[in-house]
C-alpha cells in the first residue's frame, strides 16, 4: 500500500477518532461517578439479550427478566467448564445459544491454560462494550499527552494487529482478541494507522518479522508513543534493533526492505542509526529522542519489568493498559496511575468472594456462593472476581485475584495480583506468586539491590525445596549465598505455613541464584508462542525447575561466574 493512501486515510480518520475515543472516555468517567446506574444498566441490558437463548430457557433463568433482583439466586457462578457443552452447540449455529446476539468471531486465549478457551466474540458485545473500551483508553493517552497523534509516524501501535486467520471453528474464525482483522463494520476499531503498512496483513505475522518491518518504516521518524500489552514486548523491541542492527542501517540506506527495493533511500537515519549502534549500549530514546510516552501492563509480575523498562526508556511517561482477558475489561485508565486504576463499571456486572475463601472448594460441592457487590468490598482487601459479560458468559469465576486499592465516588479502584490458582505447595505451603516476589523484593531492598525479573519453581528432593533464579546487577556466589537465606527467611515471615514446614523439616531451605539483567527477559522472550506474540505472557511462576538448568547454561555459555 502506497505512503500517500495510507496518509490519506491516516488525515481522515484523526479527527473522527479523536471525537470517538473522547465520547467513550466522557462516558466512562460520568459512569465512574454514578457506579449504580451504570451496573443496573449493565445488567438489564445483559439480561433482555440473554433471556431468550436457549441456555437460560432451558436453565430456567429467564426468571430474572421480570426482578432482576433475583440474578444472583436464580443463577449459579460458574466456571469456564460450566460453558463448555453449550459453547460447543453455539459453534455449530452462530449464535442463540447462549446470548441472543451473532458470534462474529471466536477468540482464542494467551494460554495461561493448556487448552485454549473458546470466548464467543458477538456483535452487541463488540459495539457496546469491547469497542468503547478501547476508545475510552486512547481517550485517556490523549489527554494527557495529545503529541500521539501529531502525524503519521507519531505512534507505534504493537497492542493490536491485523493478521489473517487460519483457524476457523465451524466456519467462523478463531483468533486472538489482539488481532482486529478484519474489520466487522464501520463501528469496529479502526485507528487512523489501520491502513499502515506496519500494522496491516501485509506485514510478516512472525513476531521478530513485524518487529522488524515496525522499525524499519518508523527509525528516522518523529516517533513519540510506543503502545504495548506486556512490557516485553518494549524490551525485545529495543534487542531486536541490536540483533538486527546492520541489517535496518543497510535497509536505510539502500531504500529497502530486508534487502527488497521498497523506498526511496534515507542515509540521514541509517548514519543516525549506525551511530547509536556504535555506542554499544543503548536505549529507545537513543533511537527515537521524541519518544515522550509508552504504555502496557505494569501490575503484578509485569511490575518487575519497570527497572529494565526505565533502562530502556529513560524519562519516558508511562501509562497503564486495561486490565483484561479475553473473557472482558476490568478496569480501564483514566489516569496516569500506574498502581491501580477504577472498576469498569460499565463494562460487565462485577461480583466478589473474599480471596481466603475456598471458591473452588465450594463449587465442587455444589454449595452456594455468596458474593458482594462493587459498594460491599473493602479498602486493601483482596477478591476473586467473578463477571457477567454481554457475550453469555455469566457469573463466570474468572480465577483472577484483585485488590482494592481505594474507593472514589463510591467506585472501587482495584489492580490485579495474581492468578487464583497460580501457587505452589509440596506440603499445604501454598505459597503464592505474589508472596515470593514481596519476599524477593524485600531480601534486595536489605541488600540495596533494585528488583529484577525472576522464575520459581518446585524441586523434588529429600526433602523437597524452591529454586529461585533472579536477575541482579552483580551476579555471583556470594550473592547467590545470602539471597537464599534472606529470601528463604522473608518468605517463612510471610507465609506462617512456609515457616512451619522449613522448621520441622518437610521443606529444605530455598535455593536462589543469581544472572545478569536481561537473561531471564531474554529466555522469556525466546519462548513467545508463534502467532500469539502479542498476548504472550511473563510468567514468574512455573511448573518445574527446567527453566534453572537453561539459564545457568546460558549463563556459563557466556562467561558468567558459573
């Protein structure tokens, strides 16, 4: 696609965007002051679309139509499972099942499970909630920082592509909700660099290749937002340009594209470029010096990324990206707090169980749950969050465990904190992902050492034991020495049952080592999954301790001081 068309519609599409995403932030935050009405609205609009599907006829909920007080009795919170057979039927006919709106689309989760879930992508979904979100967000990068739109090339777009789908369920097409192609009508999310030749389908669908050909067409351009999901995502952009280095001088010079004639030449930025390869060391500001904003997830483990993130963009403002699945929204900036952000009120009615309580526990037994609503949580308590979404997923469990943060006109402020069922326990420990990461962060803040990214995992032994393996600035085995014992001791403090097990001896002590920043990143990055780069997920947590012998490895590859 030509520069001048893609211009064209770049000039066109600015203005009508920016009135868009203005109206959707209007709306959210007049919602955010009057969270009754906009959750009673929520869900009377969910009810009238599900109540004639067969799942709630055949269940009987289409009680609720007539007192919607009665939701919360007359239906059960669910887990995704609950979903399974009826979502297996709304394959086959599109729709009516378990809403009254068409499936456009399936979507296919990031893979935080091992099966991919099936999330019904509908049209009113799209158009009334997932669609305003997104606009409420750009809305809120806007308004604090209005350059993101100065021209063409003043904004990276990595949170969302346009990719063509091979996957097809019964016809319909099965794909990331990151990826928007194609569009579904004139109301569906459409940027005014949607016809960009970085962004679009003709760009390589391969992480590292559209990686690329997003360089190539913006170094030597005023570029002043780079938007991301995950904060890897900004990191491997700035390894890429050192990987490929001479590969985007020589493009740059020549006019080309990886070695394929394709513009005119640009031998301003290639010696620009050259000279901040040159340096060795570098950052993105070093690349692009308008750089003035950047965006992704920064809560929970994602957070760890924040001393890289500032190496890597020194004096950049950052802002936060909804907190989301693909099941739905949970919160949406309007600030430039990146701690915490307010309830989406207006995009799902939202429930909550104390996080102590066994939910799953619960539900196995076919108990009833009793849940609060968003004006019933308490200020620094921690929930489970279990949504109604207009796509008829209802009182969906989401497994997700948020804090509140605070309350402003009577919406709770909340932030993600970690996976319900994200934990480890050799013998009833229990200990969480967020309870490792405070005692890390505790253990170098003793020692004055800034918070790198880490990996845990379980070692079965006599006795059994963790394995932690973190970045730091000075690795080696002193440090390796007293980061066990002060992180191992940290933790049993925190974790009452930890210190139990470790001092009658059915744990061994934690065994933590060290590697240089940006090892664990760049592990983490090797393993993106191919065609879902943009949802791929940092995970400190894992399974088994594999991730420890590649790392050593690397590191001894290197010469480190293993």
């Amino acid at each position: 696609m030509g520069s001048s068309h893609w211009h064209e519609h770049w000039n066109a599409r600015r203005s009508p965007f920016i009135e868009e995403c203005r109206q959707a932030r209007a709306t959210l935050l007049a919602d955010l002051k009057d969270p009754y009405g906009a959750q009673e609205r929520v869900l009377n609009d969910i009810i009238a679309l599900c109540a004639d599907s067969l799942r709630w006829k055949e269940r009987g909920y289409d009680a609720v139509t007539a007192d919607p007080t009665t939701f919360r009795d007359v239906v059960p919170v669910m887990r995704y499972s609950d979903f399974t057979a009826d979502i297996d039927r709304e394959t086959r006919t599109k729709g009516g099942v378990l809403s009254c709106s068409p499936v456009l689309r399936w979507l296919k989760t990031s893979g935080t499970t091992d099966v991919p879930k099936r999330i019904p992508y509908t049209l009113h979904w799209l158009l009334t909630y997932r669609i305003p979100a997104m606009q409420a967000m750009w809305g809120t990068y806007m308004e604090h920082h209005p350059e993101i739109l100065a021209h063409p090339h003043a904004t990276l777009d990595t949170q969302t592509v346009y990719d063509n789908v091979d996957d097809f369920l019964y016809g319909v097409q099965y794909q990331a909700i990151s990826n928007r192609h194609p569009r579904i009508n004139s109301r569906d999310w459409n940027p005014p660099w949607s016809a960009a030749p970085w962004f679009g389908t003709e760009a390589p669908s391969s992480h590292a290749g559209r990686m690329y050909h997003r360089i190539r067409h913006l170094v030597g351009k005023k570029l002043h937002f780079i938007s991301a999901i995950n904060p890897s995502t900004l990191i491997s952009l700035r390894d890429l340009i050192a990987a490929h280095g001479a590969e985007l001088v020589r493009d740059l010079a020549e006019g080309t594209l990886e070695g394929r004639p394709y513009t005119d030449p640009d031998p301003e930025a290639a010696r620009h470029l050259q000279g901040v390869l040159d340096r060795g060391e570098f950052a993105l500001t070093d690349v692009w010096p308008s750089l003035r904003l950047y965006s992704c997830w920064l809560s929970s483990s994602a957070g760890l990324y924040q001393s890289r993130l500032d190496a890597v963009l020194p004096g950049v403002a950052g802002m936060p990206f909804m907190s989301c699945g693909t099941e739905g929204v949970t919160t949406v900036p309007v600030d430039d707090s990146l701690d915490s952000q307010p309830l989406a009120v207006n995009q799902a009615f939202f429930e909550f169980v104390p996080a102590e309580v066994e939910l799953g526990a619960l539900l196995d037994a076919g108990q009833r749950v009793d849940t609060l609503l968003f004006d019933e949580v308490v200020e620094g308590r921690d929930y489970h969050l279990i949504m109604t979404q207009a796509n008829g997923l209802h009182r969906l469990w989401s497994g997700d465990i948020y804090r509140v943060d605070r309350i402003t006109d009577g919406t709770p402020w909340v932030h993600f904190v970690h996976r319900n069922d994200i934990y480890h326990s050799f013998t009833g420990e229990k200990i969480t992902e967020a309870q490792v990461t405070q005692a890390i962060e505790q253990a170098l803040a003793d020692l004055g050492l800034p918070v790198g990214l880490y990996m845990c995992g379980p070692q079965w032994a006599e006795p059994p034991h963790y394995v932690v393996v973190g970045e730091t600035t000075e690795p080696g085995p002193e440090l390796d020495r007293a980061l066990s014992e002060t992180v191992d001791r940290a933790l049993g403090t925190i974790n009452i049952e930890y210190a139990s097990k470790r001092s009658s001896g059915r744990l061994g002590p934690l065994s933590f080592a060290t590697v240089p920043h940006g090892a664990i990143a760049a592990y983490a990055e090797s393993r993106r999954q191919q065609g879902n780069a943009t949802q791929y997920k940092y995970k400190p947590f894992q399974k088994d301790t594999d991730f420890a012998a590649d790392l050593l490895g690397v590191t001894a590859a290197t010469g480190a001081h293993r």
